[in-house]
C-alpha cells in the first residue's frame, strides 16, 4: 500500500531505472507525470496565493475527495469522525435518524427509512430528496458531510425538508434524534406462514436467521407451510451476510460472484448442503429500498427458482467496496468489484425484477412516486413468445386484484397489503387440490 504521494521529480528518475518499458507505456507514465506536474502547479499556486491561507491537509483532502467522487457515488475517503461513522453503522448501533441515503446529482436522496426508527415513524419514503435541515441547504455538501448533520445527540429535534415526487411543495417533518440499535432480524407466524423480516446485513444476520427459522419452526410445531423473505427498504449492508442468508435457503449451487477489472479476477460464492427450510415454498419482497446485499438475496433465490419474487423493482445498486485502512483513523471505500447473480446478471442500475409486480396499494402515495411500469411484468411473462409487446403496453386497463384504495384496506384490516398478498399466494401454492395442505 502506497502511503505517500511521491511528487513528479521522484517519479521521472524511478521511471529512468526502468529501460525496459514499452514506448506506448512509456508515453502513457510521460502523460501521467506531467499531469501530476500540474497538480502541484496548482497546489503550490493555491498555497501561495488564495486569498485566505489554507491548511495543506485540507487542499490534499480535498483533492483526494474529488478524486474518488469522480469514479462513482460510493468511493470515499474516510478520515476520524468519518471512519468512525462507518464502523458505528456497520457494527448497527449509531446514534440519528435511521436513514440510508445516497447522492444523486448533487442531492441528498433516501434509499430507504430503517423500519421503526425516528424517520420510518415520520413517513419518509424510498426515492425522497433530503433538500435542507434546520433550514441549512445541503446542496453541494459531500454525501458524508450531510449525513454526519443528520446526526446528533439522542432526544435533539432536527427539522428535515423533503421533496417528493408528485407533491407540488416541499415539505418539512421535524424529528428527534434517538440511539439507532438495528434489529436485523424479525420473525412472527401468520396463518401457519413464517414471515422474516431483514432489515439490513450488519453483523452476524445471518446467524440471526438461522435462529428465527429454527424458532419459527418450534413455534409452529414443525415447518410452517411457506416462508415470506421481506427484503423491503433493506438497504443492504456486508456481502458475506448476504452469502449466508442465502445459503440457509439453498441446497447447492452458485449464490454470487464478485468480478474485478482483470478478466481472471472472479470470486464465486456457493452455498452448502441443507436447506434450512426443508424445501418449503418461498416468497421473497422486495422494493426500490432493497439494494446491494438484499438484492444479491433476492437474485440468488430468484435465480435458482428457490423463490418467488414480488412487490417492485429493487434499487440497482451492484457495486462492491472494499474498505482498505489506511491508519488508525482513515480509511478508503473504493468500489473494487461487480456482483453478478447465478444466471450471470448484473443488477447495476437495472435492479431486481419482480416475478410478480405487487404495489403497496396501502400507502396512499404509492401512485405519485416512481415505481416499475406493469409493462416490465408482461414482457417478462411472455418473452418466450412471438407476442407483440406493443399490443399488450396498449392495456391500460386496471388490474382488479390492485383496484382498491388504501382506505378500503384499512377498512378490511390490511396495513401491509404487500405482505397481506404474498401470505395469501403461498398458503394457495402450500395447499393441494381443493385446498388440503399437500404431505410433506
């Protein structure tokens, strides 16, 4: 690991021991060097003449800050408070609001509210933009500068601004910070269904659920007829989490493979013999919330027909990091790696399609924000056929299992129609002809 920046002269006369070097990479270092030259140009300029003196870690901060920001939205520096910010969150004990966010654009965007924390209470949704707090406008912060004002001491209020998609104003929602402890890892019965709820991949989850489908399974006096898997607003969290969790549902097989930039730099992860489930019927939920670890879940169960996939398109992100500490107190996040499903998909930026597109017709402004187009399901279901798809996007009739009103579901006692729907299919897929449960 290189710890020092060699400057420009050090450079050229280490280049000069080395006669051996093709001219087209000779010429390419030549280019680099003098870039490098310019660098210091303009630090030296910087340094001498900006109008204010300047502390030269700053300038080489940033300089490294814009350096990473220019490769994707995920490569960062991380200096004191930062890395500590990113040991706190990943080990799911911090102190805010119980957000995960991303940058787009230069703006503050929520990929998901943890479930039952400050921010899932106040109604902030997937896809929301984070424009002001306190009033204070973040635009033009870096992604770790605006989330390190997000947090605070717990029990501080702080005022968010929110703009949402298909509101016509902006709107503000004022929230008390509280210490977030993730609880990853939720399990209860419903209708002889066992639905487990992950919420991130932090720490040992999958330890937690092997537990919860043991203690499912003492629960319901042997193997539940099916399993819901909800991944919904799962932000994602560390890859050999995500390994493991899918491992417990699968028997053989690939899970996911990490490929770098050389050709031959390709790591495959395979599940083990024994399914934790005994072979039961799955069905796995997902959202625009779902990203990174949940996504590799999802495809993986999806790809080995483990599992059925509902609810709506998942969030796209299928990029890996690799955390390299520098010292004590820095470290960098760089994005070394792609994940692919088994089948050989990608899930950057296209996501996760459901198998069945599902809409959480429970939340009121489930039509006014962004969602998957029902279009992405009919192709899906008829790509085997010599049908034309142009005739099908020309249905714009309404789909009479998605017709009611989040008022009339609440009317009927249906707070998650998502979930509501998947226990309800798979105690259709458990049950035989006339509806007896199938041996088992």
């Amino acid at each position: 690991m290189i710890r020092k920046l060699l400057p420009p002269l050090a450079l050229v006369g280490a280049l000069a021991l080395v006669p051996a070097v093709t001219a087209t990479q000779a010429a390419t270092d030549a280019q680099t060097y003098k870039e490098l030259e310019t660098f210091m140009g303009v630090f030296e300029r910087v340094r001498a003449n900006y109008v204010d003196k300047v502390d030269d870690h700053q300038l080489i901060k940033g300089a490294i800050d814009g350096m990473l920001a220019s490769l994707d939205p995920h490569s960062s520096y991380l200096e004191a408070s930062d890395f500590r910010q990113l040991r706190t969150t990943t080990d799911g004990n911090y102190g805010g609001l119980g957000l995960s966010v991303t940058q787009e654009d230069g703006t503050v965007k929520v990929i998901s509210p943890t479930e039952d924390t400050p921010a899932d209470r106040a109604g902030i949704k997937a896809g929301d933009y984070i424009t002001h707090l306190d009033g204070e406008l973040l635009y033009g912060l870096d992604l770790d500068e605006a989330v390190e004002k997000m947090r605070g001491p717990p029990g501080s209020p702080i005022k968010v601004t929110i703009v949402r998609v298909g509101r016509d104003k902006p709107f503000d929602v004022t929230l008390r910070r509280e210490r977030i402890e993730l609880r990853p890892v939720k399990w209860e019965l419903k209708d002889g269904i066992g639905v487990l709820n992950i919420n991130t991949f932090s720490g040992n989850v999958g330890e937690q659920v092997e537990a919860a489908l043991t203690a499912m399974d003492k629960a319901a006096g042997g193997k539940p007829m099916g399993y819901v898997v909800d991944l919904r607003s799962n932000p994602g969290g560390l890859l050999d989490q995500a390994v493991q969790v899918s491992d417990a549902f699968l028997e053989r097989g690939e899970i996911v493979s990490e490929r770098g930039r050389e050709k031959n730099d390709i790591e495959r992860f395979y599940a083990r013999p024994g399914d934790l489930t005994g072979g039961r019927p799955i069905i796995v939920l997902v959202d625009a919330g779902s990203a990174s670890a949940a996504e590799i879940v999802a495809g993986a169960l999806q790809d080995h027909r483990r599992a059925l996939v509902m609810g709506e398109r998942s969030f796209g992100k299928g990029s890996v990091q690799t955390v390299i500490q520098m010292d004590q107190e820095s470290a960098l996040r760089l994005t070394t790696a792609r994940y692919f499903t088994p089948s050989g998909r990608s899930v950057q930026a296209g996501g996760i399609d459901p198998d069945i597109v599902v809409p959480q017709l429970s939340d009121p402004d489930y039509k006014d924000r962004p969602a998957i187009r029902e279009a992405d399901l009919r192709r899906h279901l008829i790509a085997q056929n010599k049908v034309d798809d142009k005739l099908l996007e020309k249905d714009d009739a309404t789909d009479p299992r998605f017709s009611m009103t989040a008022a009339e579901l609440e009317k009927k006692g249906i707070k998650d129609f998502q979930l509501d729907y998947a226990v309800k299919a798979l105690k259709r897929l458990a049950s035989g002809p006339g509806g007896a449960p199938r041996a088992r």
